[in-house]
C-alpha cells in the first residue's frame, strides 16, 4: 500500500459541513474532576452554537480537503473496521510511515522508537544547559529539547550546539517555540529541529481572546494569515534539512479553533492539519505530528483520530507520543504510561518523552521502558487470531455499562459494596497479612476506630486468597469477618474453598470449566469468572450461565492481555452481557515497581481509555500490598474512573519556569492532597495559555519572578502574589470555594 501522497493533491472526496461533537464525548474527555459524565457547560454550549452558524468547512493553503466527519460516532454495535485507526485490532503492527531526518536520527516507522526530553535549565545559562543536556544524553536520551523564548535565548543556542559539539556529542536538539516565529527563524540556523505549537506560533500578542467568527472569510482569512507567516519558516527548514513537530496542546487551541470546534480531539487535529497542509504546499515532509493532553483519554483519542485522518488521506508522517503536565512520582509515570502504553500497544508512535516533573534525566528510565515494551510488542506481532470487533467507537469515549451486585433477601451480609459503581480494587493477600491485623487493615486502605477497621474512600472493595487460613488461624479468620461486616468482599478459587469453606465467600471458576448446573461451594454465596483470554464463544456463552457477580480476566502466559481482553469483551457485548470485569494482572516477584507501573498502565490503562473494564487487581508475590493498592487505585484515576486523592496537572519545568517547580509542587501536594475530587494546576509560566487550566478546579502559575497568579478555572482571579505566601492563598481560594475539607487525623489502634 502506497501511503505517500504528492505536495498540493486532492483526495477526491467531498468535504462535509461541521458538525457538533457529541455532548457525551466533552463530558466524558474534556474533565479530569468528575467520575461521572457531565452535562455540557454553558460556555461548550456557546460554542457549539457558534460552530453552527459556520455553514461548511474552508479550504486552507492548498487544495487538499479538511478532515472528514471528525466528530461522527460510529455505532457502538457496528463492527470496528480493521485499519480504521491502526494497523490491526487484533495484533501489534506497527503503523507504516515515512522517515524524518532529525540531525543524525532517523525517526519512523523504519527505525527504532526514539527516546527524546526536554530541560529545564535557563537557556541563557549556556553552560548549565549543556551540563543537562550532557546527562541526559548519558542517561539515554536522543534528542534534547531546549526552551527558546526569545533572542538573547536563540543566541545561547548558537554557543549551545557548538560547545556540545565540541566535547563530542552530537546529540540532536529541538527548539520548542510559542509566540515567536522570527526567533524559530533564528535558531532553525543553529538547531536540528523546531517544535511549533500550531495553537499560538502566530499569536505574538499572547491575548488569549475569545473571539467570535462569524463568517467563513473571517476564519480564512486567519488562516491566510498564519500561512503568511509560517511559510518562512517552512522554507528555512525545507533548505537547511531542519526537521519540525507540529505539535498541538490540548490547552493552547486558538481562539479560532475553539470558535468552531471546542477544546476537543477533532479541532486538535484539524489545528495541525491547517499547518501540515502550509509544508506540504511547498513540498517540505521532514515533519512529524503530536496531540498532547494532560487527561490521557483526551490524549489517546487525539492520536486515534490524527491517526485514521492520515490514513484516509494517505498521509505517513511519524507521531510523537506524550502526556503533557503528567507530574511527578508514581502518578506522573501511571498517567505517561496509560497514554503512550495504550498507543504503542496498537502500533502508533515513533517518538516518546515522559514529561515528569522531576529533573529531565529521570524521565529516561520511564521512557526507556515504554519504548523497550511498544518495540517488543510489535516486534513480536503480540495479539490473538482475528476476530470481528463489536462495541468499541474509538471516536467517541463510552463506559460498558455493567450491573452492580444486587442483595439476595437470604444474603447473610451485605453484598452490594463489593464492587464500586466508578471502578473496582481488589487486593490478593495472603494468610499471615491477614494475621497481622491492624497493619493490614492500614495496608488495604481501611481507617481504624477502637481497633476495628472501617471503609475509607480508597479501601479495597474486596480481597482475593489464592491461598485460605487454616480453619485454627484465629486472627486471619477474625480479619476476614471484620471487612466482610463492612462490605468488603472475599473471592478465592473454587477448588481452595471446596477444601477450606469461608462463608459469604465469592467463588471464583475458570471459564473453561464453569457450567451452568456446576455445585457452589460450602459457603459461598455468589460465583466469578476467570476468563484467561483464549476461551471459545461458546466456553464464554457457557461461563455466564453461573450469573457470575464479577468477571476476571488473568490472561494466560504469553498472551497479549490488550488484544485478548478486547476479544472477550466483543464476545460479552454479543451476548448483552451487563458482567463486571475485572482486569487481573499478576506481575513476578523480582519485578521492579516502575516496570509494574509501566505494564499495569499500559496494558489495563489501554482497555480502560477505551470505557473497557470495571476495576483492576495487580497481584505481585512479595510486593507490599499497600503499594500495589495505591498503583490500583492511580491506575484507575489516571484512566479518570474513580477519584480517590487530589489530581494534579503539573509541568515538568522548563527554561521558562519562574519558580522551583519541584520544590512548589511537592509542598502544594503535601498541604492538598489529601482532597479527592479536586484538581489543581502547577504551572511555571503560562505559555500555552489559561486553556492549560482545562483539566484542573484551581490553578497555581508563574506570573512573573518571585510572583504566582492563581486561577479558579481558566480565569484568573489574584495576581502577583508573593512566592512565600501563595500556597496561603491557594489553600483559602479552595476554602473560599467550598472544595476544602480538613485531614482527618486517624485514632490510634486500640487492641479489641
């Protein structure tokens, strides 16, 4: 298949009016505070209807129609079209594209996936950036992006790239522009590659206006404007073989963008696509794409839509993967490797950067992994044998609805709490965690009252015993009726609770060898099933006779879990299964936490983008299990399920920042966070605008040296505050907005 198309040419197919984008998809993407779909806003609403008054698309700097339907859904019950947005949904290919020169890397399809960061030295510190930039290389970096905001920054560039040259290293370096296309001009003489920012590269004013446009001209002739000024830049790179990123930011759309399409995934794409269609005019390919999104389900919907809009007009150009404002610490890497995992795991992505706030040669370990796991997985072609995919809009963001258990009017205890209506964390243990007692009670989440454990927001909802206690294991035994009193539910496998009963236990079969006539065990009172994701239809039909409570699936060795996880759900969606699933990953003994981050994030995180999944349990022999917990519950945060703690949108620093943003966040984490359901924004400087405060409540950003303006929203509401006592501040906005709540200090455990 030829994926190459000539400069200036014309797919031949007719362009549509704009449409709307489905209320349901702003609700469910374009928030990262809410658990449940959300109504459209007022201002969404304002939008839309100004998207209707523009009658029909307009055609930009060549011939070459728009995207097509970007905002249409296809019915959930129709079958997914092989190809519609990558290779193959039932194995991992590697989606074929062109190669783009960056210095000496070559990046595509080709060649292996490049591992790239950025730093966050001030760029007029010439020798303290190639320091950083030295360390990153050392740590495994192979392409460095440097922040150039203006000229006396473009001159240290110059002395930048020499000096690295000449202590040896060659490593390829991109300038990363907003608002300054003489200054992209400028250093396109000295650096390897330019990263534009299609939402402001035209915008010198940085005004950040709404602006109507009411008629077709007036947004032509913006475009025609932006032409005007991007060509230059264009022809510079096409002559001196210096490569570009387009790179669109969920938050930087302009106000032109948002004007007909809204801060969604489609005008993300039509943004770049404006720019794309100025270099192909002028026959320049050396190019890449990017869709950035600090809400991974944003983000991931972004690149599957780039992606089927290249491929319906035969376009090839490399993608670079990222979540944008990830953060630090183990939710920075979980929320990276929900977005970029689920990407690489379906064949797209040519170039990744974890954008941590943590100095820039930390984020190399996480992207190594997540490189090693998208290069191994097509590598090795993982998947399952093909199959007709049904239920799935890759379009259209829309949780499987499945039923909660319900109580039977001889139930002994409660059942209806052992799975949580916005997503699920069972936590396997084990004999002697459960003999301990008060520290497992701490461990699984549950707070402490005269030495008797109640459910907290991030309890596990159930446990699960591979292993039972022996009948004479008094304190074990004891442990699992207090959590049962309060909700919390027990599942272990059929065969341990035929040879040691537990009352009101939930019993759990392999799929393959449930029947529906099969005897439940003494004791139990409901049954699971254990797909491994190599069932027949007919042994899935079977499995759902038992009316199972909840579904696991623990995919057999060597399967790949996102391919055959996608196959069971197909099969339960023919079926009008309404089935929990639970996705059940067990990790081995020496594995590291970051690579169970990465893996967990990646695998399950890739289904749940996908509205595929009801909770997850991560098992590890030997791990601490308040640990894998609190994974759980991140992974089922980041995939914005269930809220358990603060959400924090947080840069990873940069030349521009105008404060110790490491030191900021960790002491704004320290005081907040312990306020699920909020989200707050850490912000070094405002470059991309207040659109950057899309996903968060509240927003702490550099507004100057030494001062922070604070955001309620997208609107800012105090100015200049002094470093000292803006996190103050920041805590009386959220008191004044009715969002605090004071930490609850626990009692200390007294022996029952």
């Amino acid at each position: 298949r030829a994926l190459h198309t000539p400069p200036g040419d014309a797919s031949g197919l007719s362009s549509p009016p704009r449409v709307a984008p489905p209320p349901n998809t702003m609700a469910a993407l374009g928030s990262a505070l809410s658990t449940q779909l959300r109504a459209p806003s007022a201002q969404w609403k304002a939008k839309a209807k100004r998207a209707t008054k523009a009658r029909c698309a307009v055609r930009a700097a060549s011939t070459e129609n728009k995207i097509e339907d970007v905002a249409a859904a296809v019915d959930p019950k129709a079958l997914l079209p092989e190809g519609l947005y990558c290779e193959s949904n039932y194995k991992a290919i590697r989606r074929p594209t062109r190669t783009v020169t960056v210095g000496d890397v070559k990046l595509g399809s080709e060649h292996p996936i490049v591992r790239q960061t950025m730093t966050t030295s001030d760029t007029r510190d010439v020798e303290a950036t190639v320091a950083e930039v030295i360390k990153c290389a050392d740590a495994g970096a192979e392409m460095v992006r440097i922040t150039v905001q203006g000229m006396q920054e473009a001159k240290a560039c110059v002395e930048i790239k020499k000096t690295l040259l000449e202590r040896g290293y060659t490593t390829p370096l991109i300038a990363d522009i907003h608002f300054a296309p003489k200054v992209a001009m400028t250093v396109a003489e000295c650096f390897d590659k330019i990263r534009v920012n299609p939402g402001n590269f035209a915008d010198g004013r940085k005004k950040f206006e709404d602006i109507l446009y009411e008629t077709d001209e007036e947004y032509e002739a913006e475009i025609l404007e932006i032409e005007k000024i991007f060509t230059p830049l264009v022809l510079k790179c096409k002559e001196r073989g210096v490569a570009m990123r387009i790179g669109t930011n969920h938050g930087s759309l302009s106000a032109r963008t948002l004007s007909r399409f809204g801060d969604t995934p489609a005008g993300m794409v039509e943004s770049a696509f404006e720019f794309a269609r100025i270099c192909r005019k002028h026959d320049y390919h050396n190019f890449v794409f990017s869709m950035k999104a600090s809400n991974p389900l944003v983000m991931v919907q972004a690149y599957r839509l780039l992606a089927h809009e290249m491929y319906k007009l035969g376009w090839d150009y490399p993608l670079h993967l990222g979540v944008t404002e990830a953060g630090e610490g183990e939710d920075g890497r979980m929320k990276s490797s929900i977005g970029i995992g689920a990407l690489l795991l379906d064949g797209l992505g040519d170039t990744i950067r974890v954008s941590l706030t943590e100095a820039s040669h930390l984020e190399m370990e996480p992207c190594t992994r997540l490189r090693d796991l998208g290069m191994k997985a097509c590598a090795d072609a993982i998947g399952v044998d093909k199959f007709d995919e049904v239920g799935r809009d890759f379009k259209s963001f829309e949780r499987r609805e499945s039923d909660l258990p319900m109580q039977k009017e001889d139930d002994p205890i409660d059942m209806r709490n052992i799975l949580h209506r916005d997503g699920s964390v069972l936590s396997a243990v084990t004999p002697a965690q459960l003999a301990s007692e008060d520290p497992f009670y701490r461990d699984l989440g549950a707070k402490l009252a005269v030495g008797m454990p109640l459910r907290d927001i991030a309890t596990s909802d159930s446990i699960f015993l591979r292993e039972i206690p022996a009948a004479d294991d008094e304190k074990a035994n004891r442990s699992i009726r207090r959590l049962q009193e309060i909700g919390v539910g027990v599942v272990a496998p059929v065969a341990a609770l035929a040879a040691t009963p537990i009352d009101n236990a939930v019993a759990a079969v392999p799929a393959k060898e449930a029947k529906g006539d099969m005897a439940m065990p003494k004791g139990a009172v409901r049954w699971a099933v254990v797909f491994d994701g190599t069932e027949s239809a007919e042994e899935i039909k079977s499995a759902l006779e038992l009316e199972p409570v909840m579904a696991l699936i623990e995919t057999a060795p060597e399967t790949s879990r996102l391919h055959a996880s996608r196959r069971v759900f197909t099969e339960l969606n023919k079926l009008g299964s309404k089935t929990p699933v639970i996705h059940h990953m067990v990790f081995p003994a020496d594995e590291v936490k970051d690579a169970v981050v990465i893996q967990s994030g990646a695998q399950a995180g890739g289904l749940l983008c996908d509205g595929l999944g009801d909770g997850v349990m991560i098992e590890q022999p030997g791990a601490e299990l308040e640990y894998l917990r609190r994974t759980s519950f991140g992974l089922l945060q980041g995939s914005r399920m269930r809220n358990t703690k603060t959400e924090y949108v947080s840069c990873p620093s940069c030349g521009r920042t105008l404060f110790d943003l490491q030191e900021v966040t960790a002491a704004i984490s320290e005081r907040t966070g312990h306020l699920p359901g909020v989200a707050i924004a850490v912000m070094g400087c405002i470059v991309n605008g207040p659109g950057e405060m899309a996903d968060a409540d509240f927003g702490y950003v550099g507004g100057a040296p030494g001062k922070i303006d604070l955001y309620v929203g997208k609107e800012v509401v105090k100015r200049g505050i002094d470093n000292e006592t803006a996190c103050d501040e920041l805590i009386q906005l959220i008191k004044d907005n009715g969002r605090w709540v004071d930490k609850e200090v626990e009692e200390e455990a007294v022996a029952a």
